[in-house]
C-alpha cells in the first residue's frame, strides 16, 4: 500500500469504544447486586456465568475471572464488542431500568484483553484421543465448535478458504468496531487449545466432505454461513456503481490491513452514497462509506424506523457521525447516466414519488447460503431457501450421517453471540455422536 493512503486512513478506523482501565473496571465491577437470579445470565444467549465472573474481577482475581468466562465463551474479547449488549445482558439488568446497567460487555472484553496482554491462563488440555472432528469455516460458529470440542479431548482441524481464519469477524466486521489484532488474539488462543487451521482450502473445490471422511474424520461440521448476497430485483440494477455492502466492507478491511490498495475499494472520496436496507450491516456499510471519505450517505429503507433490525446504538453512533435517514422509502427503479453507471433512483416516499441522485449504492438486504459444499455432497438435504436442513438428535446433524451444521447456513443470519449459541449445542451433539458411534465399534 502506497505511504500516503496509510496516512489518509490512519486514525480513520480507530476502534470506537474505548476500554476500562483497572481502576474503571475494579469499580464497575463492585456496582454489581450478586442477584440471587441474575436476570443478565438469562438474558444471555450462551449463558455466561455474569455475575461470578463480575465478582471475581472486583476482587482482582482477573486468571479466576477468565476462567469462569471460558467454561462458556470461546470469544470473549469479540463478544466484548460486538454483542448487542442493550439487548442481551445490560439490557437484562435489574439496574437498567434506572440507566445504570452494569456495562456487562465492557467487563467482558477488559478481562479478556487482560488476559491477553498478561498471558495469564494456560488450561490444562485433555490428550486429543475421543475422536477426528472437521470444521468447515473459521467464524463465529466454527470457532465456537472447534474451541469446544478441542477442551473435550477431541482432534480438531478448521478448513478455510480465506488466506486468513476469522470470516466474517476479520473481513465483515469494520475496524473501528472490532479491530482485527483482536481477532487475531482471539484465534491464536483457540490454536493453543489443540486446534489445527488449513488455509487457502476451499472444501468442495480442493476437497470434499466424501474425501474428509476418507481421510478418518469422525464427524464434520459445516458453519459456512451465508455467503451470497440477496440481490434487488428491479430495473438498473445492473448498472456500475451498484454493489453489495459486504463487498466494500470485505474490500475496506483488507485495504486497512495493507493486503489491496485504496483502488480497490468500491468508493471514491466525495462521492453520494446510498445505502439500501437497515440492518446491522447496513449500519457498518454507512459508518465505514463515512470514514472512507463519502460526500454524504444515506440509508434508504422501506420500513420505519421502529421496525428495523440495527441494534439501536450503532444506528444512533450513525446519525452522530451524519448518516442521514429515508424511512419508508422504497426504490422501484436505478437510473443510468447514460453511460451504464448508476445516476440515483426513484423512489416512493411519503411525499409520493422522488427521483435522488447517488454516486454509489450499496445494497444490504440480506444473504443466502452458497451450495457449494452441498452440491458437491450427497445425502445433505437443504430447505427452498437454500438453507441446511438439521436434526435435534443429535442436535445439528444433517440428513447424511456424520455432517453436523450450525450457524448461519441453518438459522438465517443472525448476530455473533446467536450462532455462537447454535454452535455450542451442535459441539454437544458431536461429541454425543461420536461417542455413540465409538462405543458401537468397541
């Protein structure tokens, strides 16, 4: 990457929400009511153990703190960050409702940060003897299962098709939000618990599940996600200058992290943006076309804003950093500017029909599984959406035995913490499987 583009962006992409010092986490930590049924736990979609890992924090014992975390986060330092914590475990507290919710996921991420830095907790493994597990997708979910199953003594190897593990937390989640040294830090600990990574391998390309299980896996599991954008069906949309939102984030990432240069990002300074849809991606596209340099940005959404899917702060962090809002407008038709690049669109507002005009449009309307893994497998059914279709005995096993699935190529895409979720109870029915199948062979 050429001097002058690393100047341009340094300080751009700085990560927004600061963390603790000890002091601020010590003390933060002490506001915690210990609630005989703490209402954060249940709150908290893989349960964690909040109030115990609170406590141990505000009597310092930071190694006794990490530990409580890891018996039900593989994550913790992304999760930290990236949960919707006003709707999960802060907004749980008893101490919310008076605007004094104890800041759950900052305690998060300051332990595991903490952890990191310090190098303090080194767990005692199990010898990798109970079974061969494939994992296929280095995300949340893969993460989640490999972590898992790696503390129950089983041999575990992630397939990966990027050059880097991380998916969608190293290349669809900006860096201002969650930087990718965290990711980074994050991995390497779940390879310290055993964890093997193949990079670069794309399965159903240079392997397939048919020659995993030649090669002695006793279980695979495939946590994918959805990696093909929905596409808007209307007129111009095959103009130049339409493009999916997860591509300009991919795009933005690798540039900050030095792999493309600045050309390679769909987005000129100065330009007009459009973002269509208002879920969280969309919400990451608009804050990074903002820091990127855009002229203006704007969300277009044909609902209100009551109704849509973006976790409240990150929409209100958007309008403070100036993204402006269309609720219940709806684009029927992409305009051309006579040379085959997107000009603006029509619209229906409430004001009738309006033609805007944008340089660029980004579309965030959703995504669907890639078939590349079940058209290459036999025996893997898949619902008329695409996505795989699993079993609750064991739980996450597919219609061809042996292949388990979780995450966003079962349940839609969802947020972090949800396919983390998925993915601990499909560890679960893994391990419960092959066990079964072990003890058969005996």
């Amino acid at each position: 990457m050429d001097t002058n583009e690393k100047d341009i962006n340094e300080g751009t992409f700085n990560e927004v929400n600061k963390s603790f010092t000890i002091k601020e986490a010590i003390m933060e930590a002490k506001r915690c009511l210990n609630c005989k049924n703490p209402s954060c736990k249940k709150g908290c979609p893989i349960e964690n153990d909040i109030p115990d890992f609170i406590h141990q924090l505000s009597m310092g014992n930071m190694g006794e703190a990490m530990r409580i975390i890891n018996e039900k986060n593989n994550l913790p330092a992304i999760c930290g960050r990236v949960c919707p914590h006003e709707n999960q475990c802060q907004g749980h507290c008893v101490l919310y409702a008076k605007g004094k919710g104890i800041q759950v996921g900052k305690l998060e991420r300051f332990i595991a940060d903490f952890d990191t830095e310090m190098n303090l907790l080194r767990e005692r493994l199990p010898q990798k003897t109970r079974g061969k597990v494939a994992v296929i997708g280095s995300g949340p979910a893969g993460l989640t299962v490999a972590g898992d199953l790696a503390r129950q003594g089983f041999n575990v190897t992630i397939f990966e098709g990027q050059s880097e593990p991380g998916g969608v937390l190293m290349f669809g989640i900006p860096e201002y939000r969650l930087p990718k040294n965290v990711v980074k830090k994050e991995i390497e600990k779940i390879e310290a618990l055993g964890v093997n990574f193949v990079l670069n391998c794309m399965v159903g390309k240079q392997i397939t599940v048919d020659q995993m299980f030649e090669q002695g896996y006793d279980a695979i599991f495939i946590g994918t996600g959805t990696a093909l954008p929905k596409e808007l069906n209307i007129p111009g949309n095959h103009l130049r200058g339409i493009v999916q939102s997860s591509y300009l984030l991919h795009t933005v990432n690798t540039f900050n992290q030095g792999i493309v240069n600045r050309d390679a990002v769909p987005l000129r300074e100065g330009d007009h943006v459009a973002v269509i849809g208002c879920g969280n991606v969309a919400m990451d596209a608009a804050r990074t076309a903002v820091r990127m340099g855009a002229g203006s940005v704007t969300v277009i959404y044909h609902r209100t804003e009551a109704e849509m899917s973006a976790i409240q702060s990150e929409y209100q962090e958007a309008v403070k950093e100036g993204v402006q809002f269309r609720w219940q407008t709806s684009t029927i038709e992409f305009i051309d500017d006579g040379h085959g690049n997107v000009a603006g669109m029509r619209a229906t507002t409430p004001e009738g029909e309006k033609t805007l005009q944008f340089d660029r449009v980004f579309l965030a309307i959703g995504s669907r599984p890639a078939n590349r893994i079940v058209s290459t497998t036999t025996g893997i059914d898949v619902d008329e959406t695409g996505y795989v279709i699993v079993k609750d005995r064991p739980y996450g096993m597919t219609t061809r035995r042996g292949v388990f699935a979780g995450g966003d190529v079962v349940h839609h895409p969802h947020t972090v913490v949800l396919a983390m979720k998925a993915a601990k109870q499909v560890a679960a029915g893994i391990a419960q499987y092959v066990d079964a199948v072990k003890l058969l062979e005996a």
